[in-house]
C-alpha cells in the first residue's frame, strides 16, 4: 500500500513523533522506585558518623582502608560481584555496578531502569557514526550529555554511578556484529574517541577535584576481541592467536588511551582466550599491564559470566575454586556474575587465595565508589545534587543528538545535480524501503528509550509531501514490491531508498556472513532506478558496511549516504542532508570491502598484516592490499575543498647519544623509541591552507596521514591526526598539526617494541603529499 504524506510543520512532526514514542515507551518502563542509594545516611543510622570511611574530611585511601578492616571475609565476598550485596550493619546498601551508557543512558543492564518519572533519555547515534564525525569536541560533548542525564536519574533512584562504556575494540573484520559499537578500525581514531568520551563522562563540571568522578566510565572489551558467533565459532570458546606486533599496534593502543589519557575508573576483560589464557586470568594482561605499565586508578571487571565462561566452557580449570583463584590473582576486582561470589570463599578454605587477595580487589572497588561520592551521605547535598528529571530530554540535549547524526552521515556518492534536492522543486518525494520509517532500528543495540524518534520518513514529509513505500516487508526482503516501487518513482520528482540492516542481521552474538545487501534489495534498487523520474538517493542504514558495487557503478543511482545507526533524529538529521541544510562532513572510519574479501579472509585469523605467499591480503586501510569499495576516511560534500601543505620540514634529525650503535653502523634502518629519546622531545609543525572552493559553507574533516618507511612491516599508511573545521563558501584558512616522532612516526617491529624508522615518510592530506626525511 502506498500512503501519501502531505507537507507539514515541524512542530506537528513532532508531537506526532512523541506520541509514537510515548506508545512504545509505555509497555517498556517500570513504576517509580526509591531514591538514590547511598551510604553513610546519618538519618537512619546515627552510628555511621562515627566511621572512619565516612569521614569525607579523611584522605580517600585511609578512608578505604578503613571500611575494608572491618569487613569480614563473606561481606568482602558480596562485593566482588555486580550485585553487590548490603552491610546493614556499617550502613552500606545494596549497589547494582552494571549500568550501560553506550550512545545515551541505557536500560539494558540491571543498574538502570526507566518510569514514569523519567521515561525516556537522549539516544545519541551508534558510536560507529559518530566517530565518522571525526570530531573529538563532538565525542566529549555527548559523554558530558551523557553523564548529567545518568547523574539526573541516579539522583531520583533509576541508575547507578558506574556504566560499562565505552566499547573502544577495533573493527578488525566488516562481519562483526559488534562492530557498530566501536569508533571504527584505526588505532587513533578509536584512541582519541575512548578517552575524550571517558573524559565527559567522568570529568567533574567544576574541576574542583579531578580525582572525583561525575560517573565512572569503563573501556571494554580487553583484548583484541572482534568475534562473537560466526559460522559456529563463538566467543565463549575463540583463542585469538594474536602477534606481539599487532597486539601493541592495533589492538592495545584504545586501551591505553583510556587510561593514559582519559584517566578511565574501569577496564572490562573479554570472554575470548588470547593465545591460550584467557583474558579475564592473564595475570600479564590485567597486573602487568593494566595496573602495572598503564596505572590504571580504578577496578578491573569481567565481562558478564567470563569467569563462569573460561572454566565451564574453556576448561581452562580442573576445579571452581581454582578459576575464583586464577581471576583474583590475575587482578581482576569484579565480576559481573555470580561466580566469585559462589565460589571465593572455598577458594580461600584450600589455600589457593588469601583474604589480602580479596582485600586487594574491594579496595579498588571502594575507591572508585569512594570518588563518586558514593559514602559522602545524601547526593542531594553534594555536587549534582540538584539534578533531575527536568535535566534529561532536555531541548539542548536533543538538539545535540540531531547534530551528532548530522555530523556523521557520510556522502558517499554524488553525482552533480543530484544533491542537495531543492525543496522548492520537490512536489512529490517517492520514500522506499523497508528502514524509511523505523523507530528503534535507528537506535541500534545497548540503546536506552529515546526522548522521542523521527524517522527517515518523518524527517522528508515535515519538508516536502511525500509517497511512502515499504517495498520490503523488512530487511531481509525475501519479496520486494517491485512494481509498486517503479510505478512511484516513475512519477516522483527525486526518489530517497531507504536500504540497509538492522539488529536482526548484525548484533552481539551474531556476525555477518555476507557483505552484499539482504534479499531483493538490490533487484529493489536496480529497477527503481532504471524508470526513475527524477534523482535516486541510496541510503545505507548500517553498522558494517556492504559491496554496493552494483549502485556505486550505476548512473541511475545518482546519491548514496551511509548513515549508520542515527539516533532518535536521525530522520530529521539526514533529511537536513538531502535537502542542503547541513552539508555533509562525515568519513568512513572504517574499510567497505568487497564480497570476495570473505573468500580469503577467515574471521578466525587474526593477522593484521598481509601474507601473499598464503593470499591472504590483511585487515583495515593499515596493511590490507586488495580493492575496496569504499576506502576508510571517504566521505565527499557539497563543497569542494583543496589542501596544501605550506609549511614543513624536509629533513628531521633524531638527536642520538655519541655512542649510540646507529651512529658506527651503515646497517640502522630503526632506532628504539626508548624513554631517554623520548623525553628529548623531537617534534615539527606541519602548517597547512585548506580552502573551501565552493559556495556552499560547512565543515571539513582534516585528516593526515603518514606513509613510513618500508621496514619491521610497518603500516601502508596510518592516521596522525585529524580535526575538523568549520568553512565559509569561498573561504580557506591556516591549520597546523604538531607531530611528535616518538608517538606519531614510530611503528612497532615484529617483537613488539616500539621503533623510529630511518628514512623517507610521506605525508597525505587529502590528495597532497610531502615527502620528508628522518635521520641521524
């Protein structure tokens, strides 16, 4: 059935949105629960006045050191579990330590729930379009959102403090279902969102004490975890068989960022086994390097049932208790499960734990409560206090979701003419597909209930009247409406195909197993366009991404937009798009590889790096040599930009000792970052002109990447540093990049430690290059 839409005023648009929304959200919430929990409530129990720990005037650690002497040995049991069990007698309540916060305030772990007092909060879009945005102001202003709205809810008793946020995995392979919720494939790119997200989540408003935190945040899942179930491979059983190169090139570098430079309060092991220990055991992995090389200051959790997971499934232990043991004497503080609440106490009856063990995990539980305030007494008289409902769903908040979607969405084809539709020359807009008019797919997984929804359809009609057609009774399009489709588009003035996935093709627990669009999609796509009256926009509603060479070659398909995930605006926010009033800024962060890839790529193989004697091509825009469709950082705009470099060195000089080897030896094709260099700072400036050419103002994402010399396997090419730029029409600007060589040029060599390559790099902003050389 085709229904017609005639053009409206936004503000109908959204009433109707938030009646949609408000349907949905009345099945979905719970009654009004309890306000906040805390300890150390004087008003019930006077005793508590008189506990060193909660003493806000004593010193954080005295302070820990003194609940935990007067614990005994099953009170400190209950709290190396989520469900952290109540100490009526000290006044400590229960506290649920598992909430989730990945794009917004989440209901999916037992920490958070909605109601009738707040029933809704701002669903930003998936964290795989936002980190097309390549805006770090961007990533830090949503975890700021984020956190004032948890903070709000906390405060009448829906959420906790602490969220398991963000995902900061790379998106090794296109098949992972959970692929939509990292920043992408690039090491600095997954980097900078990870710690400018954690730092909006937890930073304090006031920066009074930056050791308080507003929420603790948690970069999960470590380590090199990509792979959920494929093809009968899942991650409760997967050994990672992973080199020490790509370990510390690829996969480690977002977790490091976390807690170098976010200051993350957690980080989460992985179900998977890394070269046979699993993760959430690896006492290399958790006390050395998270704690140890990293100085993580907050608590180490387990995945959900991981601990559970590598005895009865790995069978990494002959015996419950041993695996109790094995985790805690890794370093891990907290189970997210029941496990170590079952099995703890027994390990500590057979000599296989000591209570210090257990002391030393608590301890780091109770500081990162302790820095939330957790045992300051009543919230409402501390910072945040005053927070509430009337803080969530706020005008701002969703204008911001709006504007993330917007800065997201990536132009990927254009053909001239085609985009921006004009609004005045649109009389009808034939809408197609089977997510033109979707509510939750644009939310994808670890959602919250929105504020409201716009979708796709909604966003179109509240500027142009508008023919509406399912043309698949969903994604899978096992039955296109072919007929019906051409007969519209015939007679529309521009057709919007409205394509793509949702969480029943792709999600945690599930992997793809194809790279093509589902079904009939294609035959879709292909005969519309073919009778097409006017303009046809493919819109591609993704995670992952898809081989549409078929459209990406096809002159009939004159547009096509990737907008992942977008959000509770993304319709508003992509019909911005189409019809020019936001100029679209977006770029791939990650790779759009063809379906042959899947022939010479297992999901299972973990290498980064390619092997032609095998055929085997490599993973991400990093090292991998085949074709793509699209590559990583692709995204056009209405404008036309040019980049110049104006202003770089030619030759950089590594200052090395007099009798450093390198200075006897003809033979040095590397020099080791080591510490003492390091430290002497050997940095340029790259000073750049980036002109707008066209028209059309907007914004720009400046990406620049470097080409290093061909030796310990190094990159192709990887990204530097990137920042995005606002530009009037026929405007340019200066820009400048600091590059520090130790951080920025080194590579990691076969054995995992960190090199300066001696020799010519190349350095890339969009199609301009400057070679320069690196030295003695």
């Amino acid at each position: 059935m085709i229904s017609v839409f005639e053009n409206r005023a936004p503000k109908v648009l959204f009433i109707l949105g938030f009646f949609i929304c408000f349907s949905l959200i009345s099945v979905r919430v719970v009654g009004q629960v309890s306000p906040a929990v805390f300890a150390c409530d004087a008003t019930k129990d006077r005793k508590v006045v008189h506990y060193g720990f909660c003493n806000a005037s004593l010193g954080r650690d005295a302070r820990v050191a003194d609940l935990v002497r007067r614990l005994t040995l099953q009170e400190k049991i209950l709290n190396i579990v989520n469900g952290a069990g109540n100490i009526s007698r000290l006044g400590i309540p229960k506290y649920e330590w598992w909430s989730e916060a990945l794009h917004g305030v989440s209901n999916i772990g037992p920490g958070t729930n909605f109601s009738s007092l707040v029933p809704g909060a701002t669903s930003f879009p998936q964290v795989i379009l936002t980190a097309a945005s390549f805006n770090t102001s961007l990533f830090e202003a949503i975890g700021k959102v984020v956190s004032m709205e948890a903070r709000a809810m906390y405060n009448v008793g829906l959420a906790g403090l602490t969220f398991w946020s963000p995902n900061v995995n790379i998106f090794r392979d296109p098949r992972w279902g959970r692929g939509q919720e990292t920043p992408g494939e690039d090491p600095l790119l997954s980097s900078k969102y990870g710690s400018s997200y954690v730092k909006g989540l937890q930073q304090p408003d006031d920066n009074a004490d930056p050791s308080r935190l507003k929420v603790a945040a948690c970069c999960k899942h470590y380590t090199a975890y990509d792979l959920d179930n494929w093809k009968g491979v899942d991650r409760y059983h997967f050994n990672a068989v992973v080199t020490q190169q790509d370990m510390d090139d690829t996969f480690d570098p977002p977790f490091k960022s976390c807690v170098v430079d976010g200051n993350v309060a957690s980080v989460m092991c992985s179900y998977n086994q890394v070269n046979g220990k699993p993760t959430c055991a690896d006492p290399h992995l958790l006390a050395g390097v998270i704690r140890g090389q990293w100085k993580l200051n907050g608590y180490i959790v387990s995945d959900c049932d991981s601990v559970e997971v590598f005895f009865d499934d790995q069978h990494y232990t002959k015996t419950p208790e041993q695996a109790a043991a094995k985790a805690i004497l890794a370093g891990l503080d907290l189970n997210c499960g029941s496990f170590l609440g079952q099995h703890t106490a027994a390990a500590v009856k057979k000599g296989l734990l000591k209570e210090s063990d257990i002391d030393n995990a608590i301890t780091n539980n109770f500081a990162t409560l302790m820095r939330l305030g957790f045992f300051d007494g009543d919230p409402r008289k501390q910072p945040y206090g005053k927070l509430g409902p009337k803080d969530v769903c706020t005008a701002e908040n969703q204008e911001l979701a709006r504007d993330a979607a917007r800065q997201g969405i990536v132009l990927l084809k254009n053909t001239a003419g085609s985009l921006p539709l004009s609004p005045a020359a649109i009389k009808t807009l034939a809408v197609i597909g089977p997510n033109a008019n979707v509510t939750k797919t644009m939310i994808g997984n670890y959602e919250g209930i929105p504020c409201k929804y716009t979708t796709p359809l909604q966003g179109l009609t509240a500027l142009v009247a508008t023919k509406y057609l399912l043309g698949c009774s969903n994604v899978t399009c096992g039955n296109a409406q072919v007929k019906e489709a051409k007969k519209l588009a015939a007679t529309a003035d521009a057709t919007v195909l409205v394509m793509g996935i949702d969480q029943s093709l792709e999600r945690e627990s599930f992997d793809r197993v194809d790279l093509r669009l589902p079904g009939q999609q294609p035959l879709l796509i292909k005969e519309v366009a073919k009778v097409a009256k006017g303009p046809v926009i493919l819109v591609i509603m993704s995670g992952g991404g898809f081989d549409i060479s078929f459209a990406k070659h096809n002159d009939k398909v004159t547009s096509i937009l990737w907008v992942g995930y977008p959000g509770e605006a993304g319709g508003a926010a992509f019909a911005d798009v189409i019809f020019g009033y936001y100029n679209p800024s977006g770029r791939l962060p990650m790779t759009w590889y063809p379906q042959s890839y899947l022939e010479k790529v297992p999901m299972t193989n973990m290498n980064m790096r390619p092997d032609p004697s095998k055929g085997y091509p490599g993973r991400t825009y990093r090292f991998y040599t085949g074709e793509t469709i699209y590559s990583f950082g692709h995204g056009l705009s209405y404008s036309k930009f040019s980049h110049k470099i104006v202003k770089a060195p030619q030759t950089v000089s590594i200052p090395l000792d007099d009798d450093h080897v390198c200075r006897h030896s003809l033979d040095c094709n590397s020099v080791e970052a080591v510490e003492q260099l390091c430290k002497k700072s050997v940095m340029f400036d790259i000073h750049l002109r980036v002109q707008n050419k066209a028209r059309h103002g907007g914004s720009h994402s400046v990406l620049l990447f470097v080409t290093p010399p061909s030796v310990h396997n190094s990159p192709r090419k990887h990204l530097i540093g990137f920042e995005k730029i606002s530009l009037k029409g026929k405007s340019g600007t200066l820009m400048r990049f600091k590059v520090d060589v130790c951080k920025d040029l080194s590579v990691v060599d076969e054995l995992g430690r960190r090199k300066i390559a001696l020799g010519q790099y190349v350095l890339h902003v969009g199609n301009f290059k400057h070679t320069l050389s690196l030295r003695i």
